[in-house]
C-alpha cells in the first residue's frame, strides 16, 4: 500500500499480531494505544507506536490522516459507568477513529474487529454497560461511514488450535465456537487485500481440517451487507 497501515489497539494481543503479518507483507504498519505495553507484550520490530486514546479524539491525530486502511481493534471496558464503558470505546471511539481517517479527505479500508452476538440483546454479555449493543452501533458506523470496510466478528478468542486448524467463515450471528488468535489476526490481514472482503460482516471460528487454502474463494462465498445486518 501507499500509505501506512494503521493498527488501532495495536499493542494488544491481537493487534500485534495483525501488525507482525503486515509487516511481513512489507507493509509500514503504525499502532496507536494507551501504551505500548511493552513490559508485557512488545510490539514487534519496526512498528511506529504513538500513544492515542480512541476516547479522546485530539490524541489521534497523525498516523491515522495519511493511512491507506486501518484495523480497529481496541479491548472493549465493561464497566456501567465511566470512561471505560462500551459506549465509549466501541462506539464514540469508532467514531473519533473514522473522524480522525478522513478529516483531510482520507478513505481508507477500514477493518473493524467485533464479536459474536452483537444481535442478541438478550444474551448475558450485554449485561455488561450493554457491550454488545454498543458493538453493534460502532459496527453500524463504520457502515454507515461511506468507506471500504469489513467487519469481522470472531469467536471465543484463545491462543491455540484447540478448535482445530480449519477457519469458517459464517454469516447471520447464529454460529458459536473459538477461534485462535492466530486467525482472526489473519483474517483482519487477508481482508485488507481482497475486494471481495468490503462491504461484508462475518463471524469466524475455527473446526477440524486442513487450514483454509482459498481466503479469496472464502470471501467470495459471503452475501454484502444490507442497510440493516443480522
């Protein structure tokens, strides 16, 4: 790409991961945190790093006006109150984000990391500052936003293939299931380079089989998103 690729969350587990694949695809590749956690988990070698709140637009101003496509991937709070409730990092973050991304005409391919069972209102995670109803407005702003985007929806994330190594792609927030870390970094990549992938939501999960030999074919396969998604 021309343009650096920004990784919104980019310190956290699975944004370094997205940021180490596109670096190896010879991508300039910027994260933007609260902090680069390196006492825990250092982002890899050759990562720009600027510390940004997605809470509070003035500290996002830089990277994020010149990239060519962004992956928003920020750990949700779960607090009823307070800066770290869902409202304010899942949907008026999204928001500044997107703000940020296009205030000097910017349109970049934005991948937006969400979950499974954003339509479900009535499933005990929303309990939690109504997390998933707030995921489920900051996925409508992203396409609502009039950019190329992708929404994907991973399962329960762990960190290894106990699911199997097989990835499947689903549509609708009827399926359940884990997935690795590992894969929904790959998928956030892989969508960032096929045509097929914009303007469509999924979720994703890993099963038993041979790892997915045909990404392309498998965004193919998925129905674009509506006015109002499932």
């Amino acid at each position: 790409m021309d343009n650096p690729v920004v990784v919104v969350g980019g310190a956290g587990r699975v944004g370094r991961l997205i940021a180490q694949r596109l670096l190896d695809r010879g991508e300039r590749v910027w994260a933007i945190g609260r902090t680069d956690r390196s006492d825990r988990w250092p982002l890899p070698p050759g990562v720009g790093f600027s510390q940004g709140d997605v809470r509070v637009p003035h500290t996002l101003a830089g990277p994020l006006g010149t990239c060519s496509a962004l992956v928003y991937c920020v750990e949700p709070g779960t607090d009823e109150d307070g800066p770290n409730r869902p409202e304010t990092t899942m949907y008026q973050g999204v928001r500044n984000v997107l703000a940020a991304a296009t205030a000097d005409g910017g349109r970049p391919h934005v991948v937006l990391v969400s979950q499974l069972h954003v339509t479900h209102r009535g499933h005990p995670l929303n309990a939690y500052g109504r997390l998933l109803d707030w995921r489920r407005a900051g996925e409508e702003a992203v396409r609502g936003s009039g950019l190329p985007y992708t929404v994907v929806r991973p399962g329960w994330l762990v960190d290894d293939q106990s699911a199997g190594e097989r990835v499947r792609l689903e549509q609708g927030d009827r399926g359940i299931g884990l997935v690795s870390r590992t894969d929904a970094a790959e998928a956030c990549v892989r969508a960032l380079y096929a045509e097929a992938a914009r303007g469509v939501t999924f979720e994703l999960f890993n099963e038993p089989g041979a790892p997915l030999a045909d990404w392309g074919r498998a965004f193919a396969e998925l129905e674009p998103d509506r006015v109002a998604v499932a």
